[in-house]
C-alpha cells in the first residue's frame, strides 16, 4: 500500500507527463525516498497505481542501479571507483572502509548502519578520491578524514 | 582573454542568484532574442558561430536545430539540456550548474525559442545534489520574474521548464537512451533515423544539448558570432571548459580559449606533474578518448589538432596517467566502468566489453598470455563505431586501443613477469 | 487483369546484379536471394531492431569504393545502385565475432537440449564458422522460473537477442514477461515464478532462437525434431483452421508447430492450438467396436458387420453430423443415410446464426476476411465477440492492425457485454446487451447509408457513439467488421451485415469477418441441413427409429433431458468418436474412430476457405480409422455390396462437389494421392531419422515392412523426394544449413510472404457479387431486464469450452471454474458479494455457483463460461433466475 503522500508525490508527477507510465521512474524515486529501499509489495503497489504490471515497472527499475530492489543500510556510501580516482588513490580509501566497517562493496552492515557501493566517476575529479554518503559528497579524501565523516552518521 | 561562461561564477561562493546574473547582464539574451529576431535567425546565429556540441560529439549546434521542422503550427516539441555527465574524468558540466544555473537556463529559454520548442527539460545526474538544489531554484525564480511560462516578456512565446534527475546509469547520457529515461522507460538507445530532431520524446522533436553548450548560446546572442570565433586561438570557435585530473599540483577547471595546448594546460593551469611523477599519457578528453602520450604535449586542444594526434577532444576533461600508476591497471579501471554501463542491448558490447574488462583483469593479476593482447586487438577492431548499436562501446576501445600501442611493454611486462610491476 | 508494374531494383552483392523489390530491408532480400545470411534479432513478423549485430555486411558507396562500412543487413532499406558484400572478409570475421561473444556464456548443452538439432543458433554458429573457443574464464549463470504447464524456461542458454520481449509484449500484448537488470546481467523472464499469462506464450518455443523457452508438453514425451514423423495438419480447436505441423513417434502425438500459412495463421499459434493435442494420446479414447447388448465388450470387425447388417439392412435410420469432424467424414455419413435422412449436429439456434452467416458471405458484396488481410485493417469493429477467447488467433492478427508502439496504428472500436483483452487497444469500447449491440450495429449502418433501417427509439449515447464510428469507418481504406455466433443473436451478425453492406461500394468491397463455433462448422452449415431440434422431431414422430452419430457428443448441444428423451426414443444409437464421453455412454453401438491426427480430412474455416489435413501416422490399434472409412463401409454393406476399403478421400470429395457445387474447389486444395515428385513420394520423416530399423526391436528383431500410405502424396517413412514440396504437402520446415523453423525462409517466395506456389487453401465465397444487396431488418427492441429474470450469456474460454483441448493437464489447469458474473448493481440487488453462492436455474437445470462481479456488465444479464465441464449443454440464448444460496 502507498501513503497519502507518496500517492500525492506520484500523482503530481503523473499530471506532468503525457502518458501515465512515463513517471514511473519518478514513482520509484519518491517511494524509495519514502522508505529507503523498493520491496517486492511496494513494487507491485507502484505498479498497480501507475497501471503497469510488476513485470513492466521491475523491468524499469532492475535497469537502473540507484534503485534499490533489495534492504540497504540507514546510510549509502558511494565511492567513486572511476578513473580519476583510480589514479589517486581509492582502493586505499576501499580498503579502509572495509576494516572500519568490515563489508564489501555490495554488503550492509548488520547494524544497517551503512551500506557500501561502488559508484562510477561522481564529477569530483578534480578533488579524487572522493564519496558520497547519503545526500553528502566528501572530496581529497584521506584514511583519516574518513574516520572522522563516519562519525556524523549514526 | 575573454571567459565569458565563468566570468561570474566564483567558486568559494554561492552560485549566483537570479538578481546576481541580471545585474551582470544576465537575461540580456532572452530579451534580444524573444523580442527581436525571429527563431530561424537564432539558428542562423548559432550555426555561423560555429558552436560545436560541447557533449562529446562536437556537431554544430545551429546545423542541429535547423533539422527540427519548423512549419507545423501548435506542434509539441522539446528542448532538453543534457546535464547527466557520467563520462569518467569529467566534470565541467557541474561547475557550470553550480556556479551559474541560470546561464543555462538562458540559454535553454534562447535555445527553446529557436526551435520553438514550449516543453524543456534539465535531465541532471542524481550524484549532483548541490546542483538539483540550485537549478530547482533558479527555474522557480525564472518562472517569477517571467522568463519562464506562459508569454514570456510579452513575446507570447511559451515554455515550461522542469529538473528531471536520473537514478543512475551512464547511458542516460546518450541522447537517444536520455529520452526513453525520461520517458519512464530503459535507457537503451533507440535506432536513428528516425533522428530525435524529427521524432524524439515522446515522438515529437526533440533537440538535446549538453549543459556548456546550452550555457554558450546567451552570450552568442549578445556579441554575434564574429566575437565568438574570435574567442578561439584556432578554427574551432569559442573558449573551452578544460579540466586536469591526476596526479598535477593543481588539478582544475579552466575556461580557456579554444586551442590552448596540452603542455599549458598541464603545465601553466595545473601547476605541473606532482613532484616525483612523471607524466606517461592522458586521456585528452574523458574516459572514452585515445590516450596521447609525451609527443603530443603540443597538439593544440580543439577538435580538429586533437583527431589530427589520434584521439579526440572529446569532454575537453583530461585525465593523467602518471609513471606510478599502472597502465594496464588504468586501462582495467575504465573497461569495467564500460562493460558496468553497457545497457545490454547489442552483443559486441554487452559481451565484448566484459571479455575485454576480464582479460585485463587476469594481465594486471598476473595471468594474463600473451594470446590474450590478440584477443584485446580483436576488440578494438570488431567494436568500432558503426558496429555496435551506439557510441558507448567504441569510445571503450578508444583508451584501450591507444593503451595497447604506446604501453605495449607494460603489457607485455605483466605478462612475462607474471605480475604486477606496480604492485 | 491490371498489370501492376510493380519498379524494381537493381542491386550489386559481391559483384552480382540482382533485381529486387525497393522498400525491403537487405537482410530480407539477401535471404529471399537464397543467401545464407545469420541473423537473430530480427523476425519476418516483428521486424528489425538492430540489436544482435550477428547480420553485418559491407555497404560501400558506389562501385569504386573498395572499403565500404559495416552495416547490418536488417536496418537498411533496398535502394537502386547499392553495393553491397557479404563475402567481404571484415564482414564475415565480425561476424563470426558475433558468434563467439554470443557463445562465450552459453552452456554448451545441446545435449541435453529441446532445441538441439533444431536450433538457429547452431545453425548460425556452423553458418559463421565459429568452431574455437577463446573465452576461458568462469561463465554466469542464472535461476531458472517456473512458468506454468507449457512453457519451460532454462535462462542459461539465453543469447539476449530480446525477440521473447518483443513479441510476448509488443507484438502479443503479454504484460508478465519482460528483460530485468543491465549489461550483461539481462534477464528474461517473468518477476516471480509463475504462469505465462498470455494466451500466445506457447510461440516463445519457436520464437526464441536457441533453447530458453521450450514446450513443456513435448519434455514430457520428448523426441528430437527429426526422429517426429510429422504432416501438414490443422488446427481442430477454434474456427480459424491454423495450419499446423504435427509429430508423432511411437504412436504418441508428441508436439504441435506452427505450419506457416500466409494468408492464415502466419508463424503463429495459440496456446490452446498448440498444446491442446493430448487428447489424441488419451487414455479415454475409444478402443474397441461395441456392442452393448453383446456381453463381451470387445468386438471385431467382422462381428461388428454381421450385427450392423441387419440394421442398416431394415432400420429407418438418421444421421447426425458434427461441426467437428471433417467434410468427407459427413459426407460419408450423408451418402450412408441420403441427404432426406442427414442433420446437422448442432442446435436449431446455432444453425439459424450458421445460415444467416452464409447468406451474408455468399451475396458476394462483403469480403470474408484472411487473418493477414486483418493484420493491415485500418478501422476495425467488433460486434459482439471476444476474439482472445473464441478465436485467439484473430485477436492477435487484430493486435497487429490497431498496434500503438512504436507509432500508432489503426483505431478500434468494440462492443460486448464484458471486458475483453482487445479493451485495452480500442478507441472506445462498449459494454452493451446484445441487443443493444445490434442496436448500435444498426445505427451505425444507417449513418452510413440511409437506406440502412435505423432503430427506434436510440439512446442519445448509442446515437452518438453510432455516429462517430460511422465517421470514422467512412473515412478508413481498409475497414474490418468482426462480428459472430458467440452471444447467440441473430440481430447482431444482421447488424454487422448492415455495416458492411453499407460501406461497400462498387469498386471496394468491406471486409467481414465471422467468428463461429468450430473447425468445420462452416463446412457443415454449407451442407445445409435441418437441425438437431428437426432430427428429435423426426425420431419423436417415429419417422426414424434408429440413429447414427458422428463424433459429436450431443449432451453439448442441448439440454441433458432432451438428449436423453432422443435417445430414449432411438432403437439403436449408433456413435462413432474417438473419445468417451456422455453421447459414447448411450451408444448401443460404439465404433472408435481415428481424431485429426491418424485421419485425412478437408475443413472449411471461418473465412470460407476449405483446407486439408493429412494423416500424421497410422495408429497402433488398427479400429482408429477414418469415420469416412467406417461410413462408406458401411454404405456398402447397406447397398449389399461386400465392403471394399475406400482406397482415397479424394474421391468422395469429388462426389461430394458433384452432388454440392458450393464446394467447388474444396476436392482442389492439395495435390491428388497421386502426385509425384519426379517419381516420389513425400516424406513424412525426415532423412535424418534415426532408429527406423531398430525402433521397435523390443518387439520384433525384424524389421517390420513401414506402413504405406495409400491415400495421400505423403509415404510414412524417410524414403522419397528431398526437396521442396508443393506447400499444401509440407510436413516439416527444413532446409540444408537450417534446421531449426527458421528455415521457412526457404519455403516462401519472398521472406516473410506467401510460401512457393500460394499458400494453401482454397477461399470458397464467390468474389463477385451474385445476390442483391438487401440491408437486414431485424432490429430487436430496446433491452430492458425484467425484474427477477437474467437474461444469460456465453462467454467463450480459450481453455475450457473448447471439447477436446481440455484433455491436456495444461489446459485444463487454466480453464476457469464455473462461475456465474454479474454487475455490482445486480449483485447488491441479490444481496450477494464476490464469490457467495448462487442458485442458478437456466431451463430446467439448477446449479450451485460463485459470483464473479464484473462490473462493466449492463443490468439484468450474467454471464457463464461457455461450455466448461460442468456448464455444458445449456440451449442458447437462455434466460435464468438467480437467488442468493443457502450455505
Ligand atoms: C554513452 C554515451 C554517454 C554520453 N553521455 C553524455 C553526457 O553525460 N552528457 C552529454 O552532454 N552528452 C553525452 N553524450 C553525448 C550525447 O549523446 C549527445 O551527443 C550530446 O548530449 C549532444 O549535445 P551537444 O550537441 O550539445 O554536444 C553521451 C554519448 C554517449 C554515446
Ligand atoms: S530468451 Fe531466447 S528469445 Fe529471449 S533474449 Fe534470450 S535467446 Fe532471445
Ligand atoms: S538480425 Fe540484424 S542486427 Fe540482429
């Protein structure tokens, strides 16, 4: 079942298109907003409200990597294992995480605390290594700026 | 020296504000064109100016939007900035978004009005928060101080602007795969013709631009295409967004003048190689350009003197490899950011790409043969452009074909020493 | 005749000129030119979509150009002056290079797979030359699905060429299958396990190229495509005469293919057609003659005789027909008992729809139409019908007319009483009584014509919605009118006839089209004989006494009481079918007979067009023969002649035309028993076929003499003619380098287009006009519900009203419950909600059912699924009281 105010979200975004299915990428945005991840009973409920069968919508939503099909953690880590930051340094930054958080790129702490992704190239490469944590990019980072920006998500 | 896309915008400061860029001319361009010139001129304009696609292509833009039908009264069209900049190594797009939001607004509402298009969108990368944040604002003050909407500064010329940011996936990108994204669909690229120009969003025609293009056409408006070719040092016109990421002093984004050369850029702008790295290579524009190495550290950067050296300008965003990285890493490090981002729709690349991507793998690790750089040569020729279904996978084999013939040793190296020599 | 001077063009490959159509794509073309061209994505039916890479070729820009480009074949249109190269060496490494990517995850299993040695992507593997592998590392794998009884799934061989998406969605409008994840991760399937909902799921077995989706019905009894035995055949489960192939070995039908027809079915099959064989191989089938008041249950021939001797000899005996059995078997029956003493198996209610539907297609004024003219209508009416349920295959050539990816294509327009699956593509549809249909019908007609009667007293809605269809289909080139025998009003195919007499004109004919009952029920209506009801009435006025059925089991035409009361009155009921059931139960004699695929036999679908199917293999058990067989025996012996087998069908089909002129052309659509090919005969089993010798060792070590085939071109075995036959005698689709159904290609004119020589079957409505065009008047009044009266519709099940399909588990598994559906408005009236109980009485039959709501249902009508086990034998139209059940 959606909330009132994921259907409001939805329904704006509908009005804003031409054809109803065309805001289903918006659909999946606002619900995973709404609840941090796309669960097989959301999918159908999206599907349902935006007439599609969960085939058609899952289709959509496998295709883009930021849409969660499975539990992530309170916190998303993306760390940018592009080019740029290939070249300064990130594999040290990769290997730090995982002794400080002991899961691998792909997992989520058993706390769901965090959970850890590799992201393609974040547009901060003038500043590599670099991550995004939720909505927050953390730029020239360091083993030890990392300890510290850990600290502030709970 | 002329900078006119980032004259304004600073970047220990807020970006600027609707009030900001009208009391630095800002707008000047939407009231020149909106009420002075017809949108056949507009194109006019823009296509002698030369501007060439600032996306990666580097087709004249005027030439583009003169393919979009323009008798057909009441007809749907779109306009859409292409701000989802994935390619690796890049990052120019978001200074621009950032720092200056409405620049490209104005030069959306220009562009729109050439076309005469009254549905526009800004089809922006979810990784730019900062970015969704200041456009979000600056459209809502366009639509108030009537720059947006309906009958704009009295021109009874319409246009609705809205942010659509993606979830992910490089292909977005691709102008045609960008379309069926916003049309809620997988961003597979879709079979040109029929071109978007004609039949684009949702059928309708549809001219997608990248971000600094879109941020050019203001200030063409306002000085005339003479002052814009003149901006450049050769026959490419305008200034050019360069940027340096690696291992330099002071890896950057500059506005330059079209044609500045490698060696000024690395040398003069990013401060020079870091001290104790010496510069190997560099991919001049992006990920998915050919590597120049040390004898082109004087081809000038503009289209034509970049092909002319074997590679292309590409994003104009240059990523260095230094003499502490490994190539054949380096070269890995990109294959699988492509063979990741392929979409999965024709063979060559969905499966080319994670053979190649493999194969590097098991070369850096040490167990690569020496059939293997056979396998890799057959790849950079069976995925060339043409072969495969869009851009993605022959710009794959641009690092890697350039890689195999000025890192050939480093390849070789791993592979006799059945290790890594940087390891 | 106009001589359509169609220009060609001319182009270069590899330095030949050939002429060829303009506006093809190449790959089309190359493979129409007999080049041997590999190819995956794209499909004659669905079209290019550049996505397997696997049909590149050189384009160079003119004749000096000696480098060219890679193009792929598919994605470029014939134009004058192309130079083009298959042979180039670039062209053919890259796509060798194809292969190899494509091989590189796949299991390499042929072993142990369905498609192995019918599979387009060895055949493509071998055409290219991919014979290394380079790719040495550890390969992915996937999780197979469950998808229900008929459709297999095993992901691992999936080569990613989308044709399983593309047709099951856009060209199927199937929801629950579609390709998930990215990269090379694509997955194609459904979201979770589950039944393939689509009613053409069953094509995803020859659409996929390689061995993804197989038949899960063959799996249980599977053979190897060339150790089938298999023959042109039809389709004996709806009115549209699909072609088919059918396989047998060891005496077990094994699997249906599709046979492409052109002009009928296409490369497509519904699921019902495809996987409802298993009644052949059931264990209910008649096995033995019977006598009953003999007391040993099995008989001989010879005893049968001795017995039916005197019958035939001295009884006054009527024949009952069966719009099921074929031409030559009613026939056969109608010479045995003489045309005065000859009914058609059907209810009187049917046969006046049946009637009233020849008159219309015999005036010559309205164009019956093929499934493939229907595929390029640009308006389309439907009046009355549910095509996805009565004639599923109509439904998807409809699909294909009123399409809207990628661009929108015709408009459609519906009216019936219930949703349908077509809903979703129409510009409006109406859910109206039937006699609001015909009212509409007729409306429309008259805004079309004014010489058409109009009904009092319309509606403002019906009026307008009359109006705008009438605009709309006066504007269209290709109008299509669907309408049918399904809710059992005469008004409404009136109505339809209206329609389309009124936008015919003198030069441009509309086209008609009419659903009906069953395979042959247009043949037999063309027999124009009385009814079942006229049949009673002669046995209850002791005219006749005794009383032979043909394959027809009666207890579904009519109410059980007066069946039984028939019956009761019969001094000996004598049945021929291949399967017990309730009729066989009152059988004093009983006499097994062959079904479709031990039989030969002419059908005459519902567009009029009279086809042939062969006799698949000769049955085991000798007693499986012909009904034609047993009937003009039985002829013989009741002229007193000693029986003498009937050495072909053909000729009771030419006697049949003598005696029936409107079946000229019927005794023509195959070439005679004997036909030759330079000599031969043709095969039934392919030269590849393994173990003749030996099959049946377990048996006997010798080798038994192969059955010959006496009636018909074809041999049972692998000896005889090896290349092309003529198309009515094609029994498997192969060709040298192709193996798998792809090799049609080979069999057709022009790829994609009619097969060599014509597609077969031949259309028996006159194509000129040779009755005046009378506009009908049988406007019903306005449908008003009575108070505590319902009036009851049929609503067709593509599985479960079907008679013989339902003998497949699958089927049978998908067939609906008995369930009665009404509207909410009625259901709140009943003071009953969504699956309580009601007590239903139609007639004098009372049944205990589940409430359905469907809520577009007009007030006062409730609907039943047509004929399922346990509905059947309802006299239609039928009316009924409804009361809420006591639990
Ligand atoms: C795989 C792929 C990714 C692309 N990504 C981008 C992108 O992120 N931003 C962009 O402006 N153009 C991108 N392009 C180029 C666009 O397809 C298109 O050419 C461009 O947006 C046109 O704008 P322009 O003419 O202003 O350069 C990409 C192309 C490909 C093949
Ligand atoms: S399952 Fe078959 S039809 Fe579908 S993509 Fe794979 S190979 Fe093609
Ligand atoms: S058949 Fe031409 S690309 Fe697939």
């Amino acid at each position: 079942m959606l909330s009132k105010e994921e259907i409001r979200s939805i329904d704006h975004e509908i009005a804003l298109v031409p054809v109803r299915r065309a805001a289903c990428i918006e659909a999946l945005k606002i619900v995973q907003h709404h609840r941090g991840w796309i669960s097989d009973e959301s999918l159908h409920a999206i599907a349902a409200h935006m007439e599609m069968s969960a085939e058609e919508l899952d289709s959509v939503a496998t295709f883009y990597n930021l849409i969660f099909r499975k539990p992530v953690g309170r916190n998303i880590i993306l760390l940018c294992d592009s080019i740029s930051c290939y070249v300064m340094g990130y594999e040290k930054i990769y290997e730090h995480l995982q002794t400080l958080l002991h899961i691998k790129f792909g997992e989520t702490t058993p706390d769901y605390r965090f959970t850890l992704l590799p992201n393609p190239c974040l547009g901060s490469c003038d500043h590599a290594p670099t991550l995004m944590i939720n909505q927050d990019t953390y730029r020239d980072l360091t083993n030890e700026k990392l300890d510290d920006i850990l600290k502030e998500y709970k | 020296m002329e900078r006119p896309l980032t004259q304004h915008i600073n970047f220990n400061r807020t970006s600027l504000n609707l009030k900001d860029y009208v009391s630095v001319g800002g707008y000047q361009a939407v009231h020149k064109a909106l009420k002075s010139m017809a949108p056949q001129d507009v194109t006019k304009m823009v296509q002698e100016a030369d501007l060439k696609g600032r996306g990666g292509a580097g087709f004249n833009t005027g030439m583009k939007w003169s393919f979009v039908p323009m008798n057909e009264v009441g007809q749907i069209k779109y306009l859409i900035a292409n701000a989802d900049e994935m390619e690796p190594g890049t990052f120019k797009d978001r200074m621009l978004l950032e720092g200056n939001p409405h620049q490209l607004i104005e030069g959306m509402i220009v562009s729109a009005f050439a076309i005469q298009a009254n549905i526009s969108y800004v089809f922006l990368r979810w990784a730019y928060k900062k970015a969704a944040w200041l456009i979000e604002h600056a459209i809502a003050e366009a639509y108030a101080a009537g720059y947006l909407g309906k009958n704009i500064l009295g021109s009874r010329f319409n246009l609705e602007m809205h942010l659509h940011t993606g979830i992910g996936r490089y292909m977005c990108g691709e102008e045609t795969a960008l379309l069926n994204a916003l049309e809620g669909k997988r961003a597979t690229p879709r079979a040109k013709p029929p071109f978007p120009q004609v039949s684009g969003l949702f059928g309708k025609p549809t001219i997608v631009n990248n971000v600094e293009t879109l941020s050019n056409i203001p200030h063409i408006i306002n000085n005339g295409p003479d002052w814009f070719k003149a901006l450049s040092l050769t026959s490419d016109a305008g200034t050019k967004l360069y940027g340096i990421s690696g291992k330099v002093n002071k890896p950057g984004l500059w506005e330059l003048p079209m044609g500045t050369t490698i060696r000024e850029l690395i040398e003069e702008h990013a401060g020079g190689m870091k001290k104790g790295f010496k510069f190997r290579g560099a991919l001049p524009g992006g990920a998915s350009t050919d590597f120049l190495v040390e004898e082109h550290l004087d081809v000038k950067m503009d289209y034509k003197s970049v092909s002319a050296a074997g590679s292309r300008l590409g994003t104009g965003t240059m990523i260095i490899l230094d003499d502490h990285t490994c190539p054949v890493g380096f070269v890995h490090n990109l294959e699988h950011f492509f063979a990741q981002e392929s979409c999965g729709w024709c063979t060559p690349c969905r499966e080319g790409l994670p053979w190649t991507e493999r194969i590097l793998l098991s070369i850096e690790n040490g167990e690569g043969r020496m059939e293997d750089l056979d396998l890799l040569e057959m790849h950079t020729h069976h995925l060339g452009p043409g072969n495969t279904f869009c851009a993605l996978a022959p710009g794959a084999m641009e690092p890697l074909q350039s890689g195999l013939k000025y890192f050939r040793e480093d390849f070789e190296k791993h592979i006799n020493e059945k290790k890594c020599p940087w390891r | 005749m106009s001589l359509e001077v169609k220009k060609m063009a001319i182009i270069y490959i590899d330095h030949k000129a050939y002429e060829v159509t303009p506006g093809k794509n190449v790959l089309e073309t190359c493979l129409t030119l007999g080049f041997n061209l590999p190819y995956f994505c794209w499909h004659p039916a669905m079209g290019s979509v550049g996505a397997c890479r696997q049909c590149a070729i050189k384009l160079f820009k003119d004749e000096d150009d000696t480098r060219g480009r890679l193009v792929m074949s598919c994605m470029e249109m014939v134009k004058d002056n192309m130079y083009l190269s298959i042979d180039d060496p670039t062209a053919k490494a890259f796509r060798a290079q194809v292969i190899e990517w494509l091989m590189t995850n796949h299991p390499h299993d042929c072993a142990v797979c369905d498609e192995g040695g019918a599979c387009h992507l060895q055949d493509m593997t071998v055409m290219t030359g991919h014979t290394y592998r380079r790719f040495n590392y550890p390969k992915r794998s996937y999780k197979n699905q469950y998808l229900g009884p008929f459709i297999n799934h095993e992901m691992n061989r999936c080569i990613q060429c989308y044709r399983c998406v593309r047709f099951y969605k856009d060209y199927a409008g199937g929801k629950d299958l579609d390709v998930f994840a990215a990269h090379n991760h694509v997955y194609f399937g459904r979201a979770e396990d589950g039944i393939l909902e689509n009613e053409f799921s069953g094509n995803l077995a020859e659409i996929c190229p390689t061995g993804v989706f197989t038949d899960r019905t063959l799996k249980a009894h599977y053979t190897r495509k060339w150790d089938m035995t298999t023959a042109p055949s039809i389709c004996q489960h709806c009115s549209l005469g699909c072609n088919i192939i059918a396989g047998e070995r060891y005496g077990e039908l094994r699997q249906i293919t599709s046979r492409f027809n052109g002009e009928v079915n296409g490369y497509f099959l519904c699921d019902r057609g495809r996987f409802g064989y298993e009644f052949v191989n059931s264990t209910n089938r008649v096995q033995q003659p019977l006598i009953r008041s003999k007391s040993s249950d099995a008989t001989d021939k010879q005893s049968l005789y001795h017995y039916l001797k005197n019958i035939l000899a001295t009884d006054k005996i009527i024949g009952i027909a069966s719009p099921r059995a074929s031409l030559e078997a009613n026939f056969a029956l109608r010479k045995l008992v003489g045309k005065e003493n000859f009914y058609q198996g059907i209810p009187e209610m049917e046969a006046l729809l049946m009637r009233c539907i020849l008159y219309i297609l015999n005036t010559g004024h309205v164009h019956s139409s093929s499934l493939k003219e229907m595929e390029s209508a640009d308006v389309v009416l439907i009046l009355g019908e549910d095509p996805t349920n009565a004639a599923p295959l109509m439904a998807l050539a409809i699909r294909q007319a009123v399409r809207r990816e990628p661009i929108q294509k015709g408009e459609m327009y519906i009216a019936h009483p219930t949703q349908t699956k077509l809903d979703e593509l129409a510009s409006n549809a109406a859910h109206l009584s039937p006699d609001e249909i015909a009212r509409l019908g007729y409306a429309i007609a008259n805004a079309l014509n004014k010489n058409a009667p109009l009904p009092e007293n319309l509606n403002a809605n019906t009026l307008k919605l009359a109006k705008r269809i009438a605009r709309i289909l006066k504007k269209a080139t290709k109008p299509l009118i669907i309408s049918g025998t399904s809710l059992g009003s005469e008004s409404i195919i009136k109505a339809a006839a209206n329609v389309a007499f009124a936008l015919s004109t003198d030069d441009k004919k509309a086209s008609l089209s009419f659903i009906v009952p069953e395979c042959n029920s247009m043949g037999l209506a063309m027999m124009k004989a009385p009814s079942l009801m006229h049949a009673k009435e002669t046995i209850e006025n002791g005219k006749a006494n005794t009383i032979i059925v043909l394959e027809n089991d009666l207890y579904r035409r009519s109410a059980k009481k007066e069946i039984d009361t028939l019956f009761n009155l019969c001094k000996e009921v004598i049945v021929l079918d291949h399967l017990h059931n309730e009729t066989t139960g009152k059988a004093s004699v009983l006499i097994p007979v062959a079904t479709f695929a031990e039989a030969e036999g002419t059908m005459v679908n519902n567009e009029g067009r009279a086809q042939r199917f062969f006799q698949v293999f000769s049955p085991k058990n000798e007693n499986f023969r012909e009904s034609w067989r047993w009937l003009d025996e039985f002829r013989q012996f009741k002229d007193g002649i000693n029986p003498e087998e009937l050495k072909v069908p053909d000729d009771l089909m030419t006697e049949m035309v003598a005696s029936m002129p409107q079946f000229k052309g019927a005794e023509a659509v195959t070439p005679d028993a004997d036909f030759r090919m330079f000599g031969q005969k043709i095969p039934r089993e392919p030269h590849r076929y393994s173990g003749r010798t030996a099959m049946l060792a377990n048996i006997n070590v010798s080798e038994p003499k192969p059955h010959e085939d006496s009636i018909s071109a074809l041999s049972f075995t692998m000896e005889g003619y090896k290349g092309m036959p003529p198309a009515p005698l094609i029994p498997f689709f192969w060709a040298p380098g192709w193996n798998s159904v792809q090799s049609i290609n080979k069999y057709q004119e022009e790829v994609g287009g009619s097969l060599r020589g014509g597609d077969p079957g031949k259309r028996l409505f006159p194509k000129m006009p040779v009755l005046e065009k009378i506009f009908m008047n049988h406007i019903p009044p306005v449908f008003s519900p009575l108070p505590g009266e319902w009036q009851i519709l049929s609503l067709p099940q593509i599985f479960g009203t079907e008679e013989l399909s339902i003998y497949t588990p699958g089927v049978a598994e998908r067939a609906p419950k008995p369930y009665i559906a009404i509207n909410k408005k009625d259901a709140k009236s009943l003071n009953i909600i969504e699956n309580e109980s009601l007590q239903v009485q139609i007639q004098d039959q009372n049944y205990t059912l589940p409430v359905r709501i469907k809520k577009e249902l007009p007030d006062g009508l409730a609907g039943i699924p047509y004929n399922i086990p346990g509905m059947c034998g309802i006299g239609w139209p039928a009316k009924g009281t409804l009361k809420k059940g006591k639990t």
